[in-house]
C-alpha cells in the first residue's frame, strides 16, 4: 500500500478521523492548562557507625570510613520502615500528605539513602521533604531504643545532602499530553481501516468475496506518494537508523525505548494493520512460530505489568513499565513485518543481505574506535535528540580501548556482531553469489569476525567459538581444515600487529577460572543482592523495565534481569524464543533440498545459540540494537522455514506425480451401433 493510498482511505473515512484528531487535540489542551505542574525535592542521608564502634581499628574515630557492612543492613531496614502503614500515618499526622520515596542512592552500595517528595505545592513540598528528613533519624533512633542498644552504640542518621529547591517536573506533564495527544490519533487511524475492512467485505458480498478493490484511484500518484512501499523497504530504512545513528540518542520524552529506528518501527506497525485490515497482506502460510513464541512473551510482559501495578512502586518504575510496554510493540512490530510482511523469498534474501552489508559498516567503525582510542558515536549529534545513557566514555581493557562503534556498549557490539557473522558466512559461500568478486563475498566474514577480538570481551570469543563449533562440523573435510588453517593464521596477525591482545583475552578466562576477576566477583555479588526481589515476586515479578540501574543496579545477566523483572513466567518466555530460533535452523537444515539452504539453517541455529549464551553474560535486550537485530533473525527464520516447507511440499507433489502409475484403461468389447 503507498502512501497515497493510505491518506484516500483517511479522505474516505474523514468523519472518524477528523473529529478524533480534534478531541485529542482538544483534549490535551485542556490536560496542559488544568493539571497542576509537579515539583520534586530530594535529600540524602548516611548511616554513620556509632561512637563506641568507631574508636576501634580500622575506623579509629571516624565512622565514615566504615560505611558498609552491618550499615547496609540495618539502612535496608531504615527502608522498609519509613516505607511501611504505620509510618505513612505519623507523617500524614506531622503533614506530610504528598508522594513520598524512600530508597537506595543511585550508583552506591553504601548505607547512603534518598528521601524523594513529589507534590504540586512547591513550599509544600520542601517542608515535606524536612519533616521527612528528620522522621527518618527520629524512626532510626526509636528502632535501636526498642531493642535496649545502649546510647554508645547507636547508628546515627546524619543528612549529607539538605533538602533540595523543589525542582519542576515539566517534562512529565509533556509526556502525559504527548501521550494522550498520541493515543487519539493513533486511535483514529486504526478505526478508520476496521471500518475500511467493514466496509471493503459489504461491496465484495456481490462478487462472492472476490477480491477487489471497489474504490480504485482516479489518477494514481505518481513518484513518493504513488510508489507501493513493501515490508522490505520499511525494514531496510529501520536497520539504517538502528545501525548508523547512535543508539543511546533518543527522544528525551520516551528514553532509551524512543530511538529513532523503534520510532519508525512503531509506525512500520500501523503501516502493517492498515495493509492487513483492508486485505491487501495476507501473512504468508507457516510462518506463525515467531509470532506465537512473540504471545507467550506477551502474556509475560503483561502480567508483569499488572505485577508493577499491584504494589507500591514509584512514579519512575511506573514510567519504565510503561516503557517497556512500547519497546515489546516495536518487537512486536519487527517479528511482524518480517514473518508476515515479506511475501516472497527473494524480498527476504535482499533484507538479510542489506542486513550483513550494514552490519559491516558498523564493524567498520569499530576498528576506527579501537585504533583512534576514541569513540566515533561521542561525535555524532542530532537535534532533538539526546542521550539515554549517562557517563557513557571509551572503556579501556588492559591497554587497549574496547570499541562500541555505534552501539551503547562494547558488550552490545561484540554481541551483535556474534550473531550476524552466520550469514556473512552463509552469503560467502552461497553458489548463487559465485560471480561476485572476493572482497564482497569474504569481507564482511573478515570485518565481522575480525572485530570481535578487538572488544576485548569474553562475550564477543565466546560467540565467536560457538559460531565456530556449530557451522564447522557440518562442512565438507576440505573446507572444514581451510577454515582451521585460516583461523589459526589469523591469530597469529593478531598477535603480530597488535602484539598484547591475544594475551589480554586469554587472562580474561584464565582470570575467570580461577575466579579472580573482579568482573565475575562483582556479578557474583550482584546474583546475591537480586535474590530478594526475586524471591519477593517469583511467578510474574516486578514489571517489564521496571529494574533500572538508577534505582537499583546493573544485572549484567538476561536470565536474572528477566527473572526479576517478568518471573518465572518471563524466563520461560525467553528460553521459548531462543529455543523457536534454535528450531528454526535444524527444521530448515532437515527440510532443505539444496546445500546452500542446509548452510542457511545452519546459520540461523548457531545465531540463536550464540543469543542463547550470550544473554547469561550481559543483560542483552536491554540494548535496542542487539534486541532488534535479535528479533529480525527470528523472525526471518520462520520466514524462511514457511518458504522452505512450501517448496519441499510442491517437490513431494511433483515427485508423487511423476512416479504415480498412468490411469488403467478399461478394456470394451466394440458394439454394433445402428447408422
């Protein structure tokens, strides 16, 4: 469907369209001008050793240099108190009546505590936030008194930061009329093409359901407007802003999730239903894997989002899970568009291909990273759009500068790259590109797989060996040790040109089994500290997204973070779409009549598998590029398998034809027949 298409349907249907644009219009005019504007103000307290514990050895009378320990114990239950009934009834009674949060600073694992108050009256909220302040040494001093801690043992409260001008909150109102504003339109659209699809199935009843369009273009538009945009078009302009604009830059108003590429993917979404709703895509025949894998996960997301609702989250977990809610459409979209917007092979094998060509490019820029020792996508601004990742800078290993080109993070890039380096390799050997030349068949195998040592990372080497495990088994013996004789000679150019590096990988891993890296030690006690929140909410858990480092700390672990965020539910909801992955590949290398579709499932099974892995060493989809890219290749391997089933079922009919026995001719006994 163009463009010019759509907007005769919304000309058609102009008695839906127009009035609710006007509604949300006027109502989020009205939302702008009535709703009150919101201050915050916060404050900062520090539990402090007692006198008697801080003349003892290491603190010798100062209690600040031991803030851990014990402290972050007894600060957790400081916490819980200050957030329980009974204490929201005494500061209701001292007049505290205002949203109040009590947590954790940021970025901290001391026994360091922010009081938030969120209210519409600006003075009010500062006495608020004092009253607050001084309950919380009040309540510390009652609990060690109830339990007959002498004076000289006391923990003391000591404020750190005072409380704070409230601050106004104005970009939350934006985001409340923004949103209204948006859910209008949006609204809008889609009621016009139900109606369309309404009324398109009256007018064909005549014709027996034969599909026709009886509202054909007068004069059809000709050049942007007129030209018919396909599934592949809109995913190719999605990859390209996924791949090339940075993908911490994002609109202020929706954070990390509001991208540009999961912008147009959301629309790309609408563009989908106006085309399914007035019956011009039909998603093609058993492609449906994805999309029910992409159900479960939904069901996940939702319950979780329940989850958040039913207990007493902030204000900003409740933006997160709202958040999440948009980054699930635009995987949703994606998984979509590619498993039931593509209707031909040949539309897929370009996107894969346009995929592996930008992919290069963003390996590209990675060796400009690691030999300039900076970061390319620090230089890159684009008005209007900010960064959703704070103290991002080039991260160092060893002496050498761990590239992220335009991702977010080393661990991001080396990831992303592990699971398209398959099908580089698949393009590379495909027969039907044997008259390409050598660098555009083998240069995207060698810019890929040779980026991923230069992150420095053991999740980029531990794709690369499972990339290499699965696809070298299955190749003929010749290949296989010319594959074993070009990676040996590769490693050693790299311990020639960039002498250090082999050594820095391999302390990486010798380092994790002797379990004295302190990157595994520090996740290890991170396991821990989640433990509670899981425990706390085990089925649904506590929201999609909703488990920020700002309020919390970084997982660096999918499993964990799904756990905690989505449950048990979740987790088997994530295990299932790597597992529908890992399926697509084995059935297209079982159903496949041709070498090259045996290798093409091979490359789907160790892509999902390198996702499978990877996501216990970093917290995977909460990075957009790698999550899109992710979704793509699932849902393109259902894609592909539906295709593949299709062309095996009309060979098996056309083998059954050819060998069936001719029909037996009766023998007749010649009549006499009267002239």
């Amino acid at each position: 469907m163009s463009l010019s298409e759509v907007i005769a349907v919304l000309r058609r249907r102009w008695y839906f369209m127009v009035p609710i644009t006007v509604l949300s219009l006027a109502a989020g005019f009205y939302l702008f001008r009535t709703v009150p504007l919101s201050y915050e103000s916060q404050s900062s307290v520090a539990l402090l050793d007692s006198t008697a514990v801080a003349k003892l050895a290491p603190t010798y009378g100062n209690p600040i240099s031991n803030a851990g320990g014990s402290l972050v114990v007894t600060a957790d239950v400081l916490i819980r108190t200050l957030e329980s009934s009974d204490s929201a009834k005494d500061l209701q009674s001292l007049g505290v009546t205002d949203v109040y949060t009590v947590d954790f600073a940021s970025n901290t694992s001391g026994p360091l505590l922010t009081l938030t108050v969120t209210g519409h009256d600006r003075a009010k909220v500062l006495r608020e936030t004092n009253t607050i302040t001084a309950f919380a040494g009040d309540q510390l001093k009652a609990l060690q008194t109830a339990a007959g801690i002498a004076p000289a043992y006391l923990v003391q409260a000591t404020p750190v930061v005072l409380p704070q001008a409230p601050v106004a909150q104005s970009k939350t109102k934006i985001q409340d009329v923004a949103g209204v504003i948006v859910v209008g339109i949006t609204g809008g659209f889609l009621l016009c093409f139900v109606f369309e699809s309404i009324m398109l199935a009256r007018r064909r009843r005549p014709f027996f359901g034969a599909r026709i369009n009886p509202w054909p273009l007068k004069r059809p538009a000709r050049g942007f407007l007129g030209r018919p945009r396909d599934a592949t078009a809109l995913l190719t302009v999605y990859m390209a802003l996924a791949f090339f604009i940075p993908s911490d830059l994002a609109l202020p108003a929706l954070g990390g999730v509001g991208t540009p590429a999961n912008v147009f993917a959301l629309l790309a979404l609408l563009w989908y239903i106006a085309n399914w709703l007035s019956d011009r895509l039909v998603p093609a025949p058993g492609t449906r894997s994805p999309r029910l894998a992409m159900c479960l996960l939904g069901a996940a997301v939702l319950f979780s989002y329940l989850a958040d609702a039913t207990r007493n989250s902030s204000h900003a977990e409740v933006l997160a899970a709202d958040r999440g809610l948009i980054g699930f459409l635009v995987w949703v979209s994606l998984v979509v568009l590619v498993s039931a917007g593509i209707q031909t092979r040949d539309r897929l094998d370009v996107l894969m291909r346009r995929m592996v060509i930008m992919g290069t490019v963003v390996a590209a820029l990675g060796y400009y990273d690691f030999f300039s020792a900076t970061n390319i996508a620090d230089s890159i601004t684009i008005p209007g759009l900010h960064s959703s990742v704070t103290g991002i800078s080039a991260m160092d290993r060893g002496s050498f500068t761990r590239p992220r080109s335009t991702t977010a993070q080393p661990l991001e890039f080396g990831g992303m790259l592990a699971i398209l380096v398959p099908f580089a390799i698949h393009q590379a050997l495909d027969p039907v590109r044997r008259h390409a030349s050598l660098l555009r068949r083998w240069g995207p195998v060698v810019a890929m797989g040779g980026a991923l040592p230069l992150t420095v990372s053991r999740t980029s080497i531990i794709g690369a060996v499972i990339v290499a495990l699965v696809m070298l088994p299955r190749w003929k013996p010749a290949r296989r040790w010319a594959a074993l004789g070009l990676l040996t000679g590769a490693l050693g150019a790299f311990k020639v040109v960039i002498p250090g590096l082999i050594g820095t990988i391999s302390g990486l891993f010798s380092s994790f089994f002797s379990n004295t890296d302190s990157s595994t030690q520090a996740r290890t006690v991170k396991y821990a500290e989640i433990v509670p929140y899981i425990v706390d909410r085990p089925l649904f858990g506590r929201g999609f997204g909703t488990f920020m480092p700002d309020l919390y700390f970084f997982t660096d672990n999918q499993y964990m973070l799904t756990m905690a965020e989505m449950g048990g539910l979740g987790v088997l909801a994530l295990l299932v779409l790597f597992c529908t992955g890992i399926h697509h590949g084995g059935a297209i290398r079982r159903l496949a009549r041709t070498e090259s579709d045996r290798e093409l499932g091979q490359a789907f099974f160790a892509s999902s598998l390198v996702a499978l892995v990877i996501s216990a060493t970093f917290d995977a989809l909460s990075f957009a590029m790698f999550a899109g890219m992710f979704f793509l290749v699932l849902a393109a391997g259902g894609s592909y398998l539906g295709f593949i089933r299709r062309e095996a079922a009309e060979a098996a009919d056309t083998s059954r034809a050819d060998t069936a026995p001719p029909p037996a001719v009766s023998a007749r006994t010649p009549e006499l027949v009267d002239s």
